[in-house]
C-alpha cells in the first residue's frame, strides 16, 4: 500500500466536515425526493430536480473521498428512510420555500467547510458546493419573486449624510425609551424568524406523522420554543412599525401517513436546531442594542437545552453513528 504523506493526510476538520455532509446530503436527498413525488408545478419541480442532481454528484464525490481514504462510508440516510407512497404532506408552496431556506443553510456550510480545509481537493469540492447552492438559491429566488411569496425585509429610508455616534447610551440604554432598532439589527431578526417559521411548520408537519411517543415529546418541545421566539421577535419587529414574516403553518396538509423515518425527522429537527443557535449567536454579536442582544443569547441558551435533549434521545434511539475520533494512544498495543 502506498504511504500517504503528511501534507495529504486530512486534517481533522476535513475529515468530520466531510463525514458531516454526507450524512446531510443523504437526508436531502430522501427529503427532495418526497417533495419531487407531491409537486406537479413545473417551476417547483424544475427546482427540486436541481437540488437532487446536486446532492447525488456530492454523494458520488464524497463516497470517493471515502473510498479514497480508506473511510468507512456512513450509513446516514437511505431508501429505507423515505416512503414515496405517502400522501402530500406539504403544499408546493412550502416545498419551494424550504428549498429556497435550505440553500440558506448550505451556503454557510459550506463556506465555513471551505474556509478550513487545505487539501486542494477538498477545497474544490466545496469551491464547487458554494457554486451549486449560489446558483439554487438564484433560482428558488427567482420563483418565489415570481410567485408573489417572497418576504422581502423592512426597508429603510437612505441616509442623508455619515453619522458619527457619541452617546454610549447607543449600546447600553436598557431602560425608558430605547432608540429604533438599526438595519443590521432588523434584517438579522427577519431573517432569524423567517428560519424560525419554515422551521416551527416542519416540526408541526413532522409531529403530526411520528409514532414514536419519545420523538412526539421532544417535538412538542422544540414547537413550544419556536413559539416562543418567533413570537418575541416578531413582537420586535411590531413595535417598531416593521412588517414581521408570514407563518408557513398553513401549508402543512393533515396528513397522518409519515414520508419519513423517525430517525431522520429526529436528525432534520435537530440540523434546524443547531442551525438556530449559530443564527442566533451571529445575531447577538451584530446588535448593538443591549436588549436585543440579550434576547438572542437568551434564545440560544434555550435552544441548547433542546439540542442537549436531541443529543440523548438519538443516542437512546441507537440512531446516532459514531462521529470520527483521535486514536487514544493510553491503549495502543505494545
């Protein structure tokens, strides 16, 4: 066998970005799939073929890679996760909103899986990954314009004139009136609640169809949380005289059959979640009002609580693989 030198060997952030994405990228592909089989609109569908083809060239690149390394290739997310004969679960319109929302996700995935890989061909391989989402979140753009269904952010007036700030009270007026809330502050809150929303309607969709009592209770939970942010910043957004995000709940059909397994409405849950906490963190660094910020990091404490119970219940589940590891050297063979 031929030996690999240091400079090719992968470094660890490499090796669990990729393990991470394969595992991703299965799942899409069983959630693509399903929407694929319930959307008749052609525009939609066009969309969802797009999303398929890409995350089935990852897959091949990544099983590669594997094979290349002499990588066991995780068993993620497979047929066996996914039930096409399952009635709509979605409307058309939800499935072209998640998919708009997912390239979101993707997109910073993959930049931050960019920015810390050194091996060149990993570094093209989400080089290329970046392309692939930037041109789908183009086109799922383009239909929601289309279709009248994108919710654009407040909008402002321009400035006039640079302004220098010379009042800390900017930063730290808690109390009595407090000054309105700047874009930087406004466009992460929609954006953050926009996430929320889509999120809160697939965890009503995915616990209208679970039958394990354990992944129902920590669903309710999550749902309670979402609620519960996406009222507190919407109200936010209200009090300033700000348009907030319309609510996807409607879009969900009653539909009892489930399109997937509870393992994979477990892992779907817990991306989102993870998702929120960065979101949320990105958010209170951003803001400048001290309120705020104390609002988001008060929601990604709560979302941790929920993610440590996403943790638990999947181990409990014997639905979670095992992540790759250092070598433990204390038990090496002599």
């Amino acid at each position: 066998m031929n030996q690999i030198s240091a400079s090719d060997r992968l470094t660890s952030p490499e090796i669990s970005n990729l393990w991470t994405h394969y595992n991703r990228e299965t799942l899409a592909v069983c959630v693509t799939k399903y929407m694929m089989k319930i959307v008749n609109d052609p525009e939609i569908h066009k969309i969802l073929q797009t999303a398929l083809e890409m995350s089935e060239n990852h897959i091949n690149i990544l099983r590669d890679l594997f094979n290349k390394e002499s990588f066991p290739i995780p068993k993620a997310f497979t047929d066996e996760d996914l039930n096409l004969d399952a009635p709509p679960l979605f409307t058309e319109n939800f499935c072209l909103s998640y998919m708009h929302t997912m390239t979101m996700h993707g997109a910073q995935s993959y930049n931050i899986a960019f920015n810390v890989s050194i091996r060149q061909d990993i570094r093209n391989f989400y080089y290329q990954c970046n392309i692939d989402t930037m041109n789908l979140y183009n086109q799922s753009l383009d239909v929601l314009m289309a279709k009248n269904l994108l919710n654009r952010p407040p909008e402002y007036k321009m400035p006039e004139k640079v302004y220098f700030l010379s009042d800390l009270s900017y930063l730290t007026d808690v109390f009595g009136k407090r000054r309105p809330m700047n874009t930087i502050e406004s466009g992460n809150i929609f954006f953050n609640l926009e996430k929320s929303i889509l999120s809160k309607a697939l965890f009503v969709a995915f616990r209208q169809v679970s039958k394990d009592k354990d992944v129902i209770k920590f669903l309710d939970k999550s749902i309670e949380k979402k609620n519960k942010h996406i009222g507190l910043f919407s109200n936010l957004l209200l009090k300033e005289d700000l348009h907030t995000v319309r609510t996807l709940d409607t879009e969900i059909t009653t539909s009892v059959i489930s399109p997937f397994s509870d393992k994979l409405i477990m892992f779907h849950a817990g991306f989102l979640i993870a998702a929120a906490i960065s979101y949320y963190g990105t958010a209170a660094v951003a803001s400048m009002r001290a309120d705020i910020a104390a609002y988001c990091e008060r929601a990604v404490m709560e979302d941790l609580l929920v993610y440590s119970a996403f943790g638990n219940l999947i181990i409990q589940k014997g639905w979670m693989e095992q992540p790759p590891f250092a070598c433990d050297r204390k038990i090496l063979p002599i």
